[in-house]
C-alpha cells in the first residue's frame, strides 16, 4: 500500500509530505513550469502591487521633503507608526530563517517544499524593514553616520545607542539571509538553465547559476557551504529580534523596561513570521496546482507550530501582567493594568488578546489545522494582532508616560498610513516577481526527498 492510499485508509494518519510524483522528469517539469509559462493573472497583481510601491514613493518623498513632523508621532509619542512597523516587518521576517536554517539542522522533511518561499519573504521584510529606522533619522542621507568607519569629523556612533544595534542587526541578518538564499537557488538555477526554452533565458541562468554542473565536487561544496550558512543563520533568530527588543528594555518607560522581552519578542517574530508564510503559500499552492508538493502535512504542521508560539505569547502576556503586579512599582502597575487594557487604546489590546491568543486555539482540531478557509483567516487575524501588539507596546507605553500633563493620544496621519500601505505593496510586488522568474519551490531538495521515501517504501 502507497503513502498516500495508507493516510486515506487511516483517518489518525498523518498525511505524506510529498504525493504524485512518478519520475524526477515529471517533477523538474511541474515546479519549473511557473518560471518559463507564468500564470494567469500575474501582470494584473503585479499592477496593483506597483501602485502600492507608488504610493509608497509619494509618501516616502513627501515625508523626506516636509520632516517626520509629517507623521503623526510627536512628543510624547515619539515613535509611532515608523517604529512599529520596523519591529513589525522583522518579525515577519524570522520564520524565513527558521524554517530554512533550524528546521534544516533538525532535518525536519516538511520544509523542503515552503522553505525558498519562507527565505523570499524574509528578504522581502527585512528591505521594507530597513526603510524606517533611515526615515526615522530625519536625515536619512546620513545614515552612514551609525556606522564606525574613519571620519574626518571624528563623528563616532554612540554604542549605547539602539540605532547602530539595529543596524548591525538588520544588516547581518539581511546579508546572512541572502547568502543562504542565494546558495540554495544553484542548483535550481542550473537546472532552469538546462530548461529554458529562449537562448536570452538560458545565458540569463546561466550566469547566476555561476557555472554549477552538477558534479559530485559541486554538491560536496554546496553541502558544506549551505550547512555552515544554516548554523550561520539559526542563532540569528533569537540575536536579531533580541537586539530589536532591547531597544525598549534598555529604557525606563513603564511597560518596556522589563527582561522578559527577549524571548517575548523573540516568540512573536516566529509567530506572526508562520502566519505570514501561510498566507503565501496557501494561495501559490491554489495558482499553480501544487496540492502533491505542499500538502496537508505541510499546513498541519505549520497550524501547529503557530498553535505552540501562540500560547508562549499568551503565557508572555500574563506574565508581563503578573510582573506588574507583583514588582511594586506604581507606574509599570498602572500602565500594563489599568492603562493599556482600560485607556484609550483598550479596543486595540482586547482585539490584539482575541488574535493573538484566542485563534490559535482552533488548531487544537485536526480538521482546523487542514481547512484552508481556517489557516487563511486564523493566520490573517495572527499577522493582524501581531501589529496591533507592537502598536500597543510602542504607543500604549508612550502615550501615557510618568506625567499625567504630558498624556496624548496619538492618532496616524495620511502619510503614515501610506507608508504601511506601501511596503505592502511593495512586499507583494517584490514576491511576484519572485515567483515568475525563480522556481519558488526547491527542486533539487524535493526531488531528493523523493528519492528518500521511495528507498523507504521499498524497504
């Protein structure tokens, strides 16, 4: 009896990880046809998420031309939607890294189909990432300044400052990423070389292939290569989002200055980062018909490990709460007790509690973890919590600091609501041109893994 007909004859079963797949021919064919034959409907999406990135131009010129005084943040609310948005972007990007790179080291199956989608979308947010914290500095031409490089001005960064920890950050995990995505792509690479239909696509290939031909010194190098990258990667998910978090521990504001946020933040990254790869490759898996590449194994196992980040956050909240509580300090009771889930902002925490804590407890039931309508709405309302938890963080605190007589409420302008539009739309132009001229889904990797069940089987 076949994998496949045993998961249907077996209700308890889990589902294979890979189904349908006669011949390495049959299969090099089916993931490389979206790179040579397209899709229907791409230059339309591919339009509206270029009016996205013009949006985000405009508002991005405008902001650069007028001062960040365009944007809603003012004292006391010094960071807003900017601030908010970077941490939130990061976030989204760290399941990218997990996947590929800790799911690798664990040599866990399931990833082989949904990690280049994952790595994609973890460049894709680190760049929409990288744009605030340079808008954030007023003068964005001299982001240069954070850096220590040998200045006639004897202009030094000020190490105690979160900005050049940012930077360092985003910069290692952006260049760290891209390597480790870009070393993965060779082989595939190659092989839409050997394939391509046109003369000008074959010399396109060829040249990032970087002349790979498939020889047994080639993999030896590439294994070694991609391993080291992956244990380069894996401690980059806990350091990166770790340095964003201690941009608030380090202060004294009620309501960050507390050494829980590491792992907190750290927990939140993986999880609204597997929501958002959900909501990516649910839909690929519908456009191009790859139900036997990504299969119900794949979306189970990802609802479960949404269903395991959502309760460390849960637990994070009510720790955070019983910290305020217990530690004595007037101000960090009131802000995380009475200010943030009974001031101006309550509707946003209560709604950022319901997402974040009360949706993942659909995919306690099999069937949920299975439903695509369930994945997609659970994993929307997921990523959707996910920003309004770092608005509450962020605006929440600063909203209501030490002083009653300096409480504001703030509210976005225009411009800052472009801007999130925008990267959006920028995200999403960038992943579609993606998924048109990069085979999105690993073919060496799953046509090895097909081999592997095939030896197994045959056993």
């Amino acid at each position: 009896m076949s994998e496949a007909s045993a998961a249907r004859a077996l209700p308890d079963a889990a589902p294979p990880v890979l189904r349908g797949a006669s011949d390495d021919r049959a299969l090099t064919d089916q993931l490389l046809r979206p790179v040579f034959e397209g899709a229907p409907g791409w230059r339309v999406l591919l339009a509206l998420s270029g009016a996205g990135v013009l949006l985000l131009l405009v508002a991005t010129t405008y902001t650069v031309a007028v001062g960040i005084g365009a944007w809603g943040n003012n004292i006391p609310a010094a960071w807003a939607f900017g601030i908010i948005n970077f941490v939130w972007w990061i976030g989204i990007g760290h399941a990218g890294t997990f996947i590929s790179a800790f799911l690798l080291l664990l040599q866990q199956r399931w990833r082989a189909s949904v990690n280049r989608v994952a790595e994609a979308m973890t460049l894709f947010a680190v760049i929409n990432a990288g744009l605030f914290p340079l808008l954030h500095l007023g003068r964005p031409w001299f982001f240069y300044w954070l850096a220590p490089y040998p200045a006639t001005m004897q202009v030094w960064p000020q190490f105690r400052s979160a900005l050049p920890w940012d930077m360092v950050a985003v910069l290692t995990y952006f260049t760290v990423s891209l390597l480790f995505w870009y070393v993965g792509l060779l082989p595939d690479l190659a092989a839409a070389r050997d394939r391509a239909p046109t003369p000008r696509k074959r010399r396109a290939y060829g040249v990032f292939a970087l002349g790979w031909k498939g020889s047994g010194r080639d993999w030896s190098h590439y294994r070694v290569a991609y391993g080291l990258l992956a244990g380069l990667a894996t401690p980059l998910v806990i350091s990166v989002h770790s340095i964003v978090s201690m941009d608030f521990a380090i202060a004294q504001l009620p309501g960050w200055h507390s050494t829980i946020f590491p792992p907190y933040f750290v927990a939140g990254a993986i999880y609204s980062g597997f929501a958002m790869v959900l909501l990516l490759v649910i839909p690929l898996r519908a456009w191009f018909r790859l139900h036997d590449v990504i299969t119900e194994r794949h979306l189970d196992a990802m609802a479960k490990v949404l269903l395991v980040t959502g309760w460390i956050m849960l637990y994070s909240y009510v720790v955070e709460a019983f910290l305020a509580w217990y530690g004595g300090n007037a101000f960090e009771r009131y802000t995380l007790l009475v200010g943030l889930p009974l001031g101006p902002y309550a509707v946003l925490y209560w709604a950022m509690i319901a997402c974040n804590c009360l949706t993942p407890q659909l995919f306690w039931f099999r069937r949920m973890r299975r439903s695509i309508p369930a994945l997609l709405l659970g994993s929307l309302l997921i990523v959707t919590g996910m920003w309004l938890e770092r608005f509450v963080i962020i605006v929440g605190s600063l909203s209501r600091d030490f002083l009653p007589s300096s409480w504001h409420v703030y509210a976005p302008t225009w411009v800052d609501l472009s801007i999130l539009a925008g990267t959006l739309g920028l995200f999403a132009f960038l992943f579609l041109l993606f998924i048109r001229f990069v085979p999105f889904v690993p073919v060496s990797e799953v046509k090895e893994l097909r081999h592997e069940l095939a030896r197994e089987g045959s056993r």
